[in-house]
C-alpha cells in the first residue's frame, strides 16, 4: 500500500466515521420527548391463537379512543413463519370490538366474538366465523342477552357457548360441520345458572359449576332498586356437573357441605378433575382472600370418588395440574405451606391416593409455578422473576432442580400451545413494549436470534426520546444488597448532577422491572425529558430478590424498606448524579404507605405525591378487603397488638410532615379505602402543610378511567415542579384542556393522512 492510498483510506474512514456520527446525533436529535398523550395513546396486544399447526397466528389489537374514552379492538393475523412482514388486519370495526379468536381444524376458519351487530353503547356480543383467505364475516348466533364465554371442542367438532342473562345463563352447542345452516341448540337446563365450564379433553363431557340454588326474593329486590349492598352476603353453595355429549345427560359430581367448588382442572386424558375447595363459611367464602382459605381435591371420573389433597387453614395453594399423560399431579404451594413463603411444586403419581408428595425446587430461593409440561412429563417449565427481569425456568422431576433457561435484559413470558406445542412469548425491556414473539422450541429460547417477532404493538415509540434504562444496586444501612431501576435524565451528562423523582412500586410483594415504562402510575420518561433522575427502587417486602428479602419486613414493617429507598437515594447522590436538595417521591397502594411513612419521617424531599396511601394501620384493618396479608406483616390482629399497629401508622407521626403532599384516591377503593386518604389530608390541613386532594370516581384500587389517569399524571408532574424546581403556579385546567385540543387536532390529522393512504 502506497502511503498517498493510506492517506486517501485513513480520510475517507474518518469522514465516514464523522457522517456516521452526524447521522446518529441527527437521528437521535430528531426524536420527540414522550407526552401525557403518548401514554394514554399506548396499544397493546393480547388473546393470542396459534393455527393447530403452529404456522399461524391470531390476535387482537387495542388502540384508544380517546374522545371515546375506552379502546377498541380488532382481529390480526400474521405467520408465524414470516413474522411481521406477514401481517393482516382481519376485521375493520371502527367503534365495536372483536375479541377471543379461535381457529376451527381447517387452519383457515377462525371464530371470535363481537358487539359489531349491538345497539349503540350495547356490549352484547355475538359469535362470528370468517376466513383467513378472504370473505365477509358470518354471524353464527342471535342471543338475545348475548354470548359470554365459548368454546372449541379439542376434536374441532362442537362449537360450545354459555349465553343468558349473566344470573340465567346455560350452554348452547354448533356443530362445525354445518357451521353455517344449523341453529344453536340449547345442552341445558339446569335450575340455576352455569358460572364456569370446560370441554372435556376427549369431547365427550363438558364439566361445569353451578350454584345449589337462586335467591329469586334476593334478585327482584335489586331489580325493584332496593340495592343496599350486604357485606359478606349469604350465598348458595357453588358445585361441579357434568353434562355427557350423547345423552344430553347431566350429573351431579359434588355435594360436600363443607365447601364449594372454586376452580377446577381435568387431565389429559380425562380420567381425573383437580379442584379447589373453598369453605362454606360465608365469612371466609365472600371475601377477596378465597384462594388463601381454600383446599385442593381430586376425582376420579370413572369412580366418582374423591380425595381431600390438602388440609391447610390458611395459604394459598394453586389448583392441580396434570401432567401430559395423565400419570403424575404436581400443585404450588408456600415451602414447608407456611404462609407468605416462596412457592414450591408439590408432586406424587395421580393412582396414590393418600400417598406422599415430593417437593421441587428445595435450592432454588425463588417463586415456582407451573407453566406448562415438557411432553415426557420429566420437566416443568415456569416464568418467574429474577431481580429486575423475568425469565423462564424449568425444574426437573428426576432431582428437583432448577435451572435458569432465559438470560434477559427485560421482561420475558413463556407459554406453550395447547394444539400445536409451539411456544409463544411475550417480551418486553426498556425500549421495546410488550410484543408476541415465536419459539419452535425450549432450545430457541436463550438465542434472542432464534426468536420471530410477530408483532409491533407500538411502532410509534421508536420516534421518542427515551431515559437511558439500567439495573442498578447499592447497599442498604445494614449491609444488605438492594437493586432497582435507574432512568437517567435525556441527555444525560457525566459529572452533572439532576433532580430526582422515586418512583415507588405496590404491593409491597412486587418488584419494578426493566420492561417499557409508560403507563400513569409509572411515566418515567416524562420526567426525564423534563431533566430528572428517576429511581424505582425494589425495597425490602419486594418480590425477586428471595424469600428473606421478601419476608424480613414482618413485624417491621416500615424501617427496612424506608432505609433501603433513602441508601438507594444516598447512592446517587454520592455518585454525583442527584442533587440532594431536589428531589421527590410518589406512590400507589404500599408505593403510597411508603411515600407516608417517608413525609412523616424525613423533610430530604421537597414534594410527595401519594396514592392510596394507608395512615392508620388500626383503622385500615376493618376498612380493607384483605386481612391476611395484614396479619403476617404486623404479626397479629390489631385487637391483639393495638400498640404495634399504631407504632407503625404514619398517622402517629404525622406533626413531623412539613412536605407538600399532593393526594389520589379512588372514592369506592376497597383494597385502600378512601377514609384512609382522609386522615392525611385533614393532619395536613390542621398542621399548615401544603396539600391537595383528588379524589376519584369508581369503586378499583387503581383509576380506571382514562380522563382521570391523565388528570393524575398531569397533576402529579406539575406539583414536582412547583415544589422541586420552583415553577410559578402547579394546576390549571386550561393547561390540561390545551394539551387535549392540541392533541384531538394532531389525531384528526393523523386520521386524514391514514384515510388517504388507504
């Protein structure tokens, strides 16, 4: 090489290194902040359907409405084989929905429901058939009160659906052969109405729940409008039926009087029907805690016998699964069925009545489930959290190990096809929101190379600008490792040192994630378009980090994880990227406990926002739909330990709050009830502290409609900055109702431009 060549080559390397990096800065520049409205506009994706051969793929996609105020969803279908390049729209319904696609035998019929048909405003649906290859939609039903659940017989002959009143409803069958000439006939005429139903693996039987009886006088009162509501109202007992396809036969297949039939399971083979019991004690049995106060039994189809599996007063267990051939029964419970424990898998042979079950995954300090089966029934499969992402495991029968298949960076659900056992997933990570992906098997799942994106649910995310999303860790006061997600500021700066908002997550048994973040209680990138920091720590009582973690904040409930947020807010400080004097919290449910506890134990913060905060854990006993839990974090009932529930109500602390606190409710929130957000606002009136209340309509634990969501966020957004930046003024409703206007014009425009294309 010539020295004039070398220099020509080394010249044209740097300018192009040069164009590179002008096109990346431009790209990057070019990226709008993500707004209020990119939030309340997010699509998603769900009720996936693959073809029985796994080749293709149906699915439903959501996309707001905003003037509307609800979603509307409509049928795609993309191969599995092509990804997305592949994809269609199925059904074009404007203002209706189409939802719960099915494919019939032929890969090429699908049926799903729709109100397209309803009157205005009616979401009475109605079965459809239509076909991948082209035509019109069919209708296949006309119930008057309309369809609620249906459902494909695994021998793609009977199209079975419940349809009704929901207090009246019964079982209607078509037969796929003659889809479109025959009428529905009705299977049943059972006394009371059918809750809950499942096509038998062989088609012969469909197994179904059933109340004892109808309260007729109960049923005309609410009709007449005398509804008062009863709290822990008796109710007739709820059993299992089954129905025999040829003789139209139904039989009665349990009758304790000590519990009724919550959920069930039948095995492959359907030989066996796994269920749960719950008691008949209408205090236990009516209320949100069943799955905690139930037991697990199993039958025998042939024989009608059953057997009692568990006799535990008070945890949670899942029901049964089988396993592919009908040989072995495995369910999840706490290890050792202690209470708030890790769950384990509990296995023995189906044959073994009263026999001994073996426990997997005695090494592994994390929460197992039952995913699906390989087909030999040698390993069960799982999703669960590890840290600050979720993976796939699998635990083997032969030694109960466990072993970690997925290695993330973000948020991964496996699930396996019932048909076609072609795996689905489910991924999303800070930059990606939740997508379907394609696996042919276990082995493609640890190569994110080997995977086949079958959707793009929010294309219009690669246009925004994005906080730089990591996992970072610190040590707490104690020595104990605490991780959490970091969201830098956009366009972050080394060296340079930014306010902070805390982000603080619910449950407490829960954990913050390295999926997408957009979505009202968690809008992180907003604030950091606006310049902060933000912090989403996973604080001790958080799921992920194993059982001790999870469990060391019983009988003390606040002082680990308080200490935990604040190391994990020392941290940034100390590594220069948080200025300690601008800095604010914000929370839901336990996030909002927390977000109490820190306003009446540190004045650090310069604003607060709390959402369905508890004050007075004595008061908020009774107040909730849970007990339980309550319980176990306080180590007894506040009747017993008066002095321990006060010591840790912020209530009891609350002439130490001296941050402005912005305030949210939901007006019926069972699970924080409003009264609890009364006590703080009335202390913060009465002691001169800054403060505002809003309190929203509903009877959720979280906001549902979406008008108040963006209410919350826009108000939430503009208390931190009045408070932690200074901005003149906090909440005008003209600013809200601007940023409507701008976004209903950019949205018209947006319609015109895609009604053109097409």
């Amino acid at each position: 090489m010539t020295a004039t060549t070398f220099v020509v080559r080394r010249t044209f390397l740097i300018t192009l290194f040069w164009i590179c990096c002008t096109a990346m800065l431009v790209s990057q520049s070019a990226k709008r902040p993500m707004t209020f409205m990119d939030i309340m506009e997010m699509r998603s994706v769900g009720s996936p359907a693959l073809s029985r051969d796994g080749d293709h793929l149906l699915y439903t996609y959501s996309i707001p409405d905003w003037k509307a105020a609800k979603s509307f969803t409509d049928i795609y279908y993309v191969s599995t084989e092509h990804g997305l390049p592949s994809t269609r729209q199925m059904t074009f319904t404007k203002d209706r929905n189409e939802t719960t696609p099915r494919w019939l035998p032929d890969g090429v019929t699908f049926v799903f429901l729709s109100n397209r048909d309803a009157a205005e405003g009616k979401p009475i649906n109605q079965l459809y058939s239509m076909r991948t290859d082209g035509g019109e939609a069919l209708r296949l039903t006309d119930a008057k009160d309309g369809v609620g659940q249906y459902a494909i017989s695994k021998d793609g002959k009977w199209i079975v659906f419940s349809a009704g009143k929901e207090d009246e409803r019964q079982l209607w069958v078509l037969p796929v052969e003659h889809l479109h000439t025959a009428k529905p006939t009705q299977l049943t005429k059972h006394a009371a109405p059918i809750t809950n139903w499942q096509i038998a693996p062989d088609s012969k039987r469909i197994y179904f729940l059933s109340p004892d009886s109808v309260d007729r006088a109960n049923k005309q009162r609410k009709e007449k409008k005398f509804d008062v509501h009863i709290r822990h109202e008796e109710t007739p007992p709820v059993h299992l039926w089954s129905l025999d396809f040829e003789t139209k036969k139904t039989t009665r297949l349990t009758s304790a009087p000590e519990y009724s039939v919550h959920e069930f399971r039948i095995s492959e083979d359907a030989k066996w029907i796994s269920f749960r019991g719950i008691p008949n004690n209408r205090y236990r049995r009516n209320i949100t805690e069943t799955t905690i106060y139930g037991d697990l039994y199993l039958l025998e189809v042939a024989t009608g016998t059953i057997e009692r599996l568990t006799n535990n007063k008070d945890i949670g267990e899942g029901v049964p699964s089988f396993s592919p051939d009908g040989s072995l029964i495995a369910f999840t419970a706490p290890n050792e069925f202690t209470y708030f424990r890790n769950d384990k898998i509990y296995v023995r042979k189906v044959s073994e009545h009263g026999g001994t079950w073996r426990k997997l995954g005695d090494g592994y300090d994390g929460d197992m489930g039952i995913t699906f089966w390989s087909e030999d029934g040698s390993t069960i499969y799982f999703n669960d959290g590890w840290k600050a992402t979720t993976q796939l495991f699998a635990v083997s029968l032969t030694d109960g190990k466990v072993t970690r298949i997925s290695q993330v960076v973000g948020v991964l659900s496996v699930n396996q096809d019932e048909h076609s056992k072609q795996l689905l997933l489910n991924y999303s990570d800070p930059t990606t929101p939740s997508n379907l992906y394609f696996a042919s098997s276990i082995t493609d799942i640890p190569d994110r190379s080997r995977w086949k994106q079958l959707t793009d649910s929010n294309p219009q995310v690669r246009e925004m600008a994005l906080g730089e999303t990591e996992e970072i860790e610190w040590k707490s006061n104690d020595g104990t490792s605490v991780g959490g997600v970091l969201v830098k500021p956009i366009g972050y700066e080394k060296g340079k040192r930014y306010p902070l908002i805390v982000q603080i997550h619910g449950g407490p048994a829960s954990a913050s994630l390295l999926n997408f973040i957009g979505s009202y209680g968690y809008y992180s990138h907003i604030y950091a378009a606006a310049g902060y920091a933000v912090l989403l720590p996973n604080y001790r009582g958080s799921t992920n980090y194993g059982e001790k973690f999870k469990m060391e904040i019983s009988g003390d409930y606040f002082r680990k994880g308080y200490e935990d947020i604040m190391s994990g807010v020392d941290h940034l400080v100390r590594t220069g990227l948080v200025d300690g004097d601008k800095m604010g919290v914000m929370g839901w449910s336990a996030g909002g406990h927390w977000s109490n506890w820190i306003l009446t134990h540190t004045n650090r913060f310069k604003a607060i926002s709390s959402g369905a905060g508890t004050m007075n854990w004595i008061s908020m006993y009774a107040q909730t739909d849970v007990q339980r839990t309550r319980e176990f974090y306080f180590r007894g009932t506040p009747y017993d330990r008066f002095d321990h529930y006060w010591d840790v109500s912020p209530l009891k602390y609350i002439k130490n709050a001296k941050t402005p606190t912005l305030i949210h409710v939901v007006d019926g929130d069972p699970r924080v009830p409003r009264p609890q957000s009364e006590e703080l606002y009335m202390a913060l009136v009465k002691l001169g502290v800054p403060t505002e209340f809003f309190v929203y309509p509903g009877t959720t634990h979280g906001i549902t409609e979406p008008r108040n969501q963006l209410v919350k966020m826009f108000s939430e957004f503009h208390w931190m900055e009045k408070w932690i930046k200074g901005k003149a003024g906090w909440f005008d409703w003209n600013d809200l109702l601007k940023t409507l206007k701008e976004d209903e014009k950019k949205e018209e425009k947006a319609e015109e431009k895609r009604e053109a294309g097409s």
